[in-house]
C-alpha cells in the first residue's frame, strides 16, 4: 500500500492545517463555562509540561559548546528583542489606513516575543547550518524572553497591555521558566527516556500548543471580538506582516555576513532570529491581554504560519547552496573507494 505523501512543491506544513482547523473548532464550538475552565487549566499545564520537555533536552555540553558563540548569541538577541521591536513601534503609521488599534497592538506584542526552538533547529539543520548554537540560541531567547517580553510589553503596550504586573511577571515565571529549569535538573534522569521516545513527545510538544490556541479562540468568540475584525483588515495585516518577514530575513542574513559571520552561523542567525515563538506567546499574552487575548495573538499565528512556509523553502535552497553540494561530493566519492576496496579484498 503506497502512503500518501505531502506534495514536495508545496511548502504548507500539514501542522498548519491542523492550526487553522484547531481556529475553525473554535468558531464552531468554543469552550464555555466549566468547559472552558478545564480547557484554560489543561492547556496551562500543557505548555508547562512543553517547557520542561525543553529543559530536559538541552544538555549542559550543548549548551557549553554554544556559549563560545557568544557574538551569535547576542547578534540573536538584538535582531529579536531590540530590531523586531523597533519595526513594530514604526507599524504604528499603519493605523488606521492598514491595521485596527487592536490589530497593531497584537501586532507590535508579535515584535516583543522570543524567537523559536523546535523550528529554528529543524530549519538550521535542514540547511547544513549550526545546529549546537541554534539549539542554544532558541533555549536563551526564550529563557531571556519570559522576562525582557512582559517588561517590553508594559512600557510599550502601556494600558492596551491589559494585565501587566508584578504579579503577571511571576505567573509567567512559574509557567516557562520554572518547568524549564526543573528539566533540566531532573535530565540526567529523564534525559534518556525523552531522547528514546523524542518523536512522541514532539506530539506533545504540537498538542499543547494547538490546545492554547482553541482555548485562546474559543475566549474571543464567546466575548464576541471577532466581529471587530473584517477580511479586508486581515488582508492588510497579512502584507504588513509579509514585508516585516521580508525585511528580517535580509537583515538577519546580510548583516549576519556584514559581521562577518560564516556560513554555518549565518543560517543560525538567519532562521533564529526572524522567527517568533508561538510556544511562548500564547501563554504570554493570555496572562497580559486577559480576556482580548484571542485578538492580541491573531498576527503571532498568522506570522508563525507565514514563517515556517518561507523558511522551509529557504532551508531547502540552503542545502542545496554550492558549498553543501562541494562536501557532499567528495564523501559519496570516500564511500564508493571504501566500498570498492571491500569489495577487493
């Protein structure tokens, strides 16, 4: 029996789909009363559980091996927390000929959110980049951003940011930061049995996160938010976000070279630096936009969506740039002669 196969030409992740579906059960049957408090402490527990899995992976020779990077790791930093936010601010000329206030401010909370991990790594390895420190890069970004994130938020965002407080900083605290720290005490006995079952814990990792986003949506449409949004507002956010990924892209990769960054830590750069993380926005935003939280991270979704279609076409022609092709050649060449010699003897 032949398995189907997701087209190669088309660069949709099949995740993506189950995103949008995971919107559209929202709309249709959104969590209500009790429902939705138990989907409200399933999916809290869930993304805890999703950041413990992220302590227990990193090891501590990874992250040592990625410390010597330290000019990557800060050249990440700037491109996500001082660059993006710097756009976002200029976003604000958008409004109102593109882009709703609540749009913008969703928006501008989209430039204050830590780069990615799963994605970043899987991008960076898919492009023969450095794959160590784009581990390291998306631990540190998202460790950085449980704190740098909600105080942007407050002096950025102001009032529109909802619920910032002391309080809201600890809650996202012992949310993100707490089970990350405890996986990585407890990985030297856990370590093992997450790297043995790593491909059914990456569902765990996706299912929390489609859990937060029908919990997420499921809010907005009981509150009835989604009647602020029309289809021409979406289209014009869509090309705003479209031109910031566009820009990032070439910031991240011809500064990266401008810097004088090789090859290997270009694509690093490239892809942890223009890539936001829905994995620790969702909960972000929940805690600090409260009940209008489902409008705050619709352009968080639609940029997530938008930047694993681009960089999976980018991580493609990467690996098939001159010098990967150069390498590969000379070890098929190695394998043949040992293959041969075997052979004669």
């Amino acid at each position: 029996m032949t398995r189907l196969k997701w087209p190669s030409w088309m660069p949709v992740d099949p995740y993506i789909l189950l995103l949008l579906g995971t919107v559209g059960l929202a709309a249709l049957l959104p969590a209500r009363g009790t429902g939705a408090e138990v989907a409200s402490g399933a999916s809290t527990a869930a993304i805890a559980f999703l950041f413990f899995l992220y302590g227990a992976r990193l090891s501590t020779r990874e992250a040592m091996e990625g410390l010597r990077h330290w000019r990557l790791h800060i050249t990440v930093l700037v491109c996500t927390f001082v660059a993006f936010p710097l756009f976002g601010l200029a976003a604000r000329g958008l409004v109102p000929v593109f882009l709703t206030d609540p749009l913008y401010q969703g928006l501008l909370f989209l430039t204050l959110v830590p780069s990615t991990i799963q994605s970043s790594i899987a991008f960076t390895s898919m492009a023969r980049g450095n794959v160590p420190a784009a581990i390291c890069a998306g631990s540190f970004s998202s460790l950085a951003g449980i704190v740098v994130t909600p105080l942007l938020a407050a002096s950025l965002l102001g009032g529109s940011g909802g619920g910032f407080s002391a309080d809201s900083l600890i809650e996202i605290v012992f949310q993100l930061l707490v089970p990350f720290v405890a996986g990585q005490v407890l990985r030297r006995w856990v370590g093992t049995f997450i790297a043995r079952h790593k491909k059914v814990l990456g569902y765990v990792d996706r299912g929390s996160i489609l859990l937060v986003v029908y919990t997420a949506f499921s809010e907005g449409m009981v509150q009835g938010i989604w009647h602020q949004v029309s289809a021409v507002r979406l289209a014009g956010l869509l090309v705003v976000e479209a031109v910031l990924l566009a820009v990032m892209l070439a910031l991240t990769w011809y500064g990266a070279r401008a810097l004088g960054f090789n090859r290997e830590d270009r694509i690093t750069i490239q892809f942890a630096g223009s890539k936001k993380s829905l994995a620790s926005g969702l909960p972000m935003a929940s805690v600090l936009f409260g009940a209008h939280a489902s409008l705050a991270v619709l352009p968080l979704m639609l940029f997530h969506q938008m930047q694993l279609m681009v960089c999976a076409v980018i991580a493609k022609r990467r690996s098939r740039d001159p010098e990967v092709v150069s390498e590969r050649i000379p070890a098929a060449e190695s394998r043949i002669v040992a293959g041969t010699a075997t052979r004669s003897g």
